[in-house]
C-alpha cells in the first residue's frame, strides 16, 4: 500500500481491509481485557475508536500468537491481550489528553513519578503508533490453573522505567516471568519494545508502512475473516 492509499486510510478511516482477522477466530483460548473500550485506562474513560472489547489482527500476528500460546500452554501459562489493533483516532485522543495538564485524575495509578507533561517528551505517549497497523500488541502471561495474571514487575500502561523489560530493579519471578513471555514470543517471530514489557511486534508486518483508522469492533474483524 503506497503512502498516499496510508493517507488516505487515515483521513477518511476505512473499513477494516482484508488480511484483519479477529483474534477470537484464530484462537479463543487467548485471553482479552481490552482496556481502551472501558474506563479502565490512564485516561480514565472508554476510548474513542474502541467500539467493542476485542482485539483484531493482521492475520499473520494472530497466527503466530496462537502458536505462542500453544507454546506457552504446554508450561501451564497461557496469554491475555491487553490492547492489538488501534485507531489513529484513539493515538490522537491520547496524545490530546496528555496535552491536558489539567486533568490528573489517573496520575496515582499510572504515572506517580512522571511529571504528564514529560509522557510525551520521554515517550510514553506518541503521535503515531505501531498498533494502527496491526501487528503490534500488548500482552501478559496467565497462569492456567487459576486465569490470573502473574505478576510481570509494574501494571500494564505504568508510565515509568521500571516498565522497561530489562530494568535492573525488576527481579525474582517478575524478572523470570517477562523473560519467559519474552521468549515465547520471540520464537514465534515477535520482537520487543525495550521500554514496555507488554508490547511486542510481529515481523515481517503485514502493513508496515499503514495507519489505520477504522473502528475496533468484533463485525469488522469478523468481515474481515470472511474475505
């Protein structure tokens, strides 16, 4: 796809294209807390472009994530997404919230250390996102007897450097655990944002040179499977 089709998938927020899949059509076993269709966020309120729960793929990354789980699941863990595919609208609804310094209601749980007027200077929040095409995902390991989440060192989103994967500080079994998620991807052909545990990419990408924008919904993932 050329930069001016990317353009203009952005701008006018296309359907979901071909080659997007659902994740609970590869494999339902994978767990799904989709955080941005909920109030359960650093913003504090569903996000726009979040029209359901569910996470939806490019093909190719929801096939290596199921041979990940399988993987996994012969250890006793399995995986839980936290966040896959992600609107252009919602990356620019954060990048407007980290704007307003007025508005410090999550600050506690998801940033105590970070002045927000830095989050984007150091980072931690950007004006494009490797989640708007399609590989990228955020992830953490569960243990199968219960369905809990282990514990990984920081919450998901802690805008912090402790939430950086080799962050010396980090140690014991939350060290043993991002290591052992770290490697399951990366056998499956995932490679790791160094400053987030959770997030990881599939290579090659699908759409590496797209911005997506249409809406997260479980129909759009779904019509996009029958393609």
């Amino acid at each position: 796809m050329s930069a001016v089709v990317a353009l203009l998938w952005v701008l006018l927020g296309g359907s979901a294209p071909a080659g997007f899949v659902a994740l609970a059509e590869v494999d339902p076993t994978i767990g799904q807390d989709v955080r941005y269709a909920s109030a359960r966020n650093f913003t504090g309120r569903p996000v726009v472009g979040y029209d359901e729960p569910v996470c939806l793929l490019a093909l190719p990354a929801a096939e290596a994530l199921r041979r990940a789980q399988r993987d996994l699941a012969r250890r006793g863990y399995g995986l839980l997404v936290y966040d896959c595919y992600r609107p252009q609208r919602a990356v620019d609804a954060f990048v407007r919230w980290a704007g307003d310094a007025g508005d410090q209601a999550t600050k506690a749980e998801f940033y105590p250390r970070v002045d927000k007027g830095r989050l984007i200077p150091e980072g931690y929040i950007a004006p494009k996102s490797g989640h708007s095409r399609g590989s990228t995902l955020d992830v953490t390991l569960v243990a199968l007897r219960d369905g809990r989440a282990l514990d990984m060192g920081t919450t998901f989103d802690f805008f912090d450097p402790l939430s950086h994967t080799a962050d010396p500080r980090v140690v014991g079994p939350a060290r043993a655990h991002r290591e052992l998620l770290g490697r399951a991807l990366a056998a499956r052909g995932f490679v790791n944002l160094p400053e987030e545990w959770w997030h990881f990419t599939y290579a090659p990408e699908a759409f590496p040179d797209t911005y997506f924008d249409f809406p997260v919904s479980a129909a759009r993932g779904a019509a996009s499977v029958r393609h």
